[in-house]
C-alpha cells in the first residue's frame, strides 16, 4: 500500500478506525496505570521512580500529556529491551 501522509483524515477507512480505537485504548490503559500509582500511597513515601516524577510534575498542562509520558516510557523501554536481547543473541551466535 502506498505512503499518503493525509490517512488519519480518511475516518471511513477500517484502519484507521482500528488505529484510532486502538489509540483510545493505549490512553485509557496509561490514565489508569497513573490512577492506580495515586491511588495506591506511593506518591508520598515515593520520591525516586518515574511516575513519582511525572505526578508531581507541574508543568503538565492536562492528564492527557502525562498519559502520553507514561506510554512513551513503556514503549521505549520496550523497544531498547527487545533490541539489547536481539543484539546480544545475535553477538553469542557469533
């Protein structure tokens, strides 16, 4: 299938539904990972990990951009994981 930059504008079209729904989806799962972090009384004994820094974080304008650090965190740490052992496999079979 041919790269059109203006995809994300054709609502009618069945991936871009599922990209959107899947989009939703991903913010729903971070939103709620932050609330369980606030919810479980981390934040005030807390003052070292990632979301204890992304939480008292005010310069976040809305929960929205701290979901969107939260999934940024995971996917790369996911992405660096999944390449460090595809590389390190790759140098033991040498």
């Amino acid at each position: 299938r041919p790269y059109v930059p203006w995809r994300w504008l054709m609502v009618w079209d069945a991936e871009v539904q599922r990209a959107q729904q899947a989009s939703r989806y991903l913010v729903a799962l971070a939103q709620r990972v932050l609330a369980w972090y606030r919810e479980s009384g981390k934040p005030e004994h807390d003052t070292e990990s990632i979301m204890a820094h992304l939480c008292r974080n005010q310069n976040y304008s809305s929960e929205r951009e701290r979901a969107a650090e939260v999934l940024m965190f995971l996917v790369a740490g996911h992405d660096t994981t999944g390449f460090s052992m595809a590389w390190i496999l790759c140098e033991i079979a040498k």
